[in-house]
C-alpha cells in the first residue's frame, strides 16, 4: 500500500509552480486510491521572516488551495504541521542523526541564508531535518515533490537509513521522491533561469493561485521570449529556456507532452502561441481561484477540515513516535 505525504509552506500565496510541480500530482495520487496526508507546514515558514498576525490566514488560505486543487478533504487528510505535536518531538530525536556536513551542502540553505551564513538561525540550517521528519514520521513511501525538493528527500532517506542502521531496526521507511509530470521546474516569466517562486521580488515573474484572468493574461503577455518562431523539436528548445518554460507550462496545463505541444504549435510566432497558453491557464485556474476565495469566506469550516485533518494524522504520528522513542531507549511511565 502507498502512503503518500507531501507538505507546503505558508509563506505566501501558491504560484503555478507549486501548483504543476506539486498540487495537481497530489490529486491524481489521491484518485490513484492512496492513503496521502498533505500538510501545511507552518513550523517550516517561521524560519524565514514572517508576519505572526497573518501566520492564521495563510495557513488556512494554503489549505483552501489544496481543496480547490481538487483534494478531498474527506479522503486525504490535510492538516497543520504544528498542530500534530510529533514533528518537532522527532525533529529533535532526527537532529542527533543528521550530519552539519550534509546539512551544509542544502542547497536551498545556501540560497535563502544568502551571504551572511552566520546570522542565519538555527531552524533555516535545521529546516531539512524538520522535512525529514515531516516524512518519516507518517512512515510515508512516496513523496510527490518538485524538483528543488530532491536534496531534501535524500537527506531524509539517508537520516532513515542511518537511524535503522545505528539502532538495527528496520524502523522507518526510505521514503521514494515522486517528482511527476511535465512541469517539474517551472521557472520565473521573467527570466527562464531561475525557478519560479515565491520569494521572487517581481510579481510578474510568477502566476499566483490569487490572480485573475486579466493579470494572468498580462503576466503573460509580459513573459520574456526570444524572437525565433517555435521549432518542431525539444532539442532545439534547449539553448532558449523562456521558450522551454512556455512549452512546458502549456503541457502541463493540458496534460500533454511537451512533444505533442510543438507538433502543434511549430512555426509559430509566440504573438500567437501566447494568447493560446493565456486561455488555456485561465481555464484551469480560474476554477481553482474561485473555489479558493469562496473556501476563504467560511473560515470555520476550512478549520474544522484542519481541525479533523489534525486527529487523523495524529492518530498515525504518535505511535510511530512512541515506537522511535522506545528503541531509542527512554524511559516512560510504567
Ligand atoms: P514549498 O512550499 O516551497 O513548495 C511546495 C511544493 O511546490 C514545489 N515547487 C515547485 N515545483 C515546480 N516548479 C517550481 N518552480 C516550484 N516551486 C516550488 C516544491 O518542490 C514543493 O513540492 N520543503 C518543502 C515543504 C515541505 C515538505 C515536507 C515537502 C516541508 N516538509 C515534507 C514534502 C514533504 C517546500 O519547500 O515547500
């Protein structure tokens, strides 16, 4: 049996990044009949910057996103990461097996702590771990991730590993990353570079789940190309990555291959496919945007989702926390 668990932060509105490296392989795992937990992971969002009056809202806003998306709340559990009280307890157990020389070549630690490594705090540096045991703690066998998440997942397989090794159990499971899809990089409209995200200072460079047509249509009108037509083959998109970004949200979106799209689409000027891909984004995420906005108006009842989310997962994490604890040897209560 498949247990599926996958997390996002609530550091800011989804973007479509989030949305076809993540969001839409959740659902067609949850329509495959696998057991999925999908979090929303606050723990993680207080490691950078962040505004405590809104932490609420943004939490609720991300599960609103994921049942918008098409999660069913009542078949996939969907809760908050700080509301099942193992996390931090395992993170802290996970902490005396994880490497500093490990943990010093995330990538992504290196990138948010930015220049100056020493003023970074202790849970940006840590922030793998707490994923390590976000996963492990669920005894999750698959985990449907971006590609930015990959070096975290080894991590966490190799925390597992070395944990059943050193306690000579066969305890936790090597979680298996789940990168799907055509659209496992999304990368900025502005600049085919870099990825797409959430911290990016340039609105336009992302497709936010929040925006309306118009602004998907003029963010991507907006979106930086190159003057070539399209060509008939994805060997020639290899030299131009905003052309490649295009063709690959476009699959994407339509569930096709990147292939099928350019057979499609060559010779043609982007003056022409551009309109084509507004459309076709507009049609897929104006559904979501409007369920989203009317989720958000009932705020009790994404909480009581949440709230019920939060007993199924804890009903999971805590044994596996009391089975870690009892190999690890503490005491407890006789
Ligand atoms: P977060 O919130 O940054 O991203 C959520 C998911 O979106 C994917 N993603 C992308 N996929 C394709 N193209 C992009 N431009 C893009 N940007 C983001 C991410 O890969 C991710 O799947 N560390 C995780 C959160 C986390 C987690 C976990 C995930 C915490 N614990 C346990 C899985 C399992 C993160 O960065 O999320």
């Amino acid at each position: 049996m498949k247990r599926i668990l996958s997390c996002m932060q609530p550091t800011s509105h989804l973007h479509l990044g989030n949305y076809l490296g993540a969001l839409k392989n959740w659902v067609r795992l949850q329509e495959e009949g696998a057991e999925c937990f999908y979090g929303v992971v606050d723990l993680h969002a207080i490691t950078v910057d962040y505004d405590p009056a809104q932490l609420k809202d943004a939490t609720r806003e991300i599960a609103a996103a994921y049942i918008a998306g098409g999660v069913n709340p009542y078949n996939s559990a969907i809760f908050v990461q700080s509301a099942v009280a193992g996390h931090s307890q395992l993170m802290w157990l996970l902490a005396t097996m994880a490497q500093m020389g490990k943990l010093e070549r995330m990538t992504q630690f290196k990138d948010k702590a930015g220049k100056d490594k020493e003023r970074a705090g202790l849970g940006l540096f840590a922030y793998p771990v707490l994923m390590a045991a976000d996963i492990l703690l669920y005894r999750a066998t698959h985990v449907p991730v971006g590609e930015d998440q990959k070096q975290h997942l080894e991590l966490a397989r190799d925390i597992a590993s070395t944990f059943n090794t050193r306690y000579k159990v066969d305890h936790f499971i090597q979680p298996e990353p789940y990168i799907m899809g055509a659209a496992t990089r999304v990368m900025s409209l502005r600049d085919g570079t870099q990825k797409m995200s959430k911290s990016a200072e340039s609105d336009l460079s992302r497709i936010n789940l929040t925006d309306d047509a118009d602004a998907i249509a003029n963010k991507i009108k907006r979106a930086k190309t190159d003057s070539e037509p399209l060509p008939d083959n994805m060997n020639a998109l290899k030299t131009r990555p905003e052309a490649l970004n295009l063709v690959t949200i476009y699959a994407a979106l339509a569930d096709k291959s990147p292939e099928k799209i350019l057979n499609q689409f060559a010779g043609k000027q982007f003056s022409e496919f551009k309109p084509k891909l507004s459309e076709l984004a507009v049609s897929k995420l104006a559904p979501i945007t409007a369920r989203m906005n009317e989720l958000m108006s009932d705020k009790e009842e994404i909480d009581r989702i949440l709230a019920k989310g939060a007993q199924r997962a804890r009903a999971v994490a805590e044994p596996v926390l009391k089975e870690t604890m009892d190999i690890m040897g503490f005491w407890k209560a006789p």
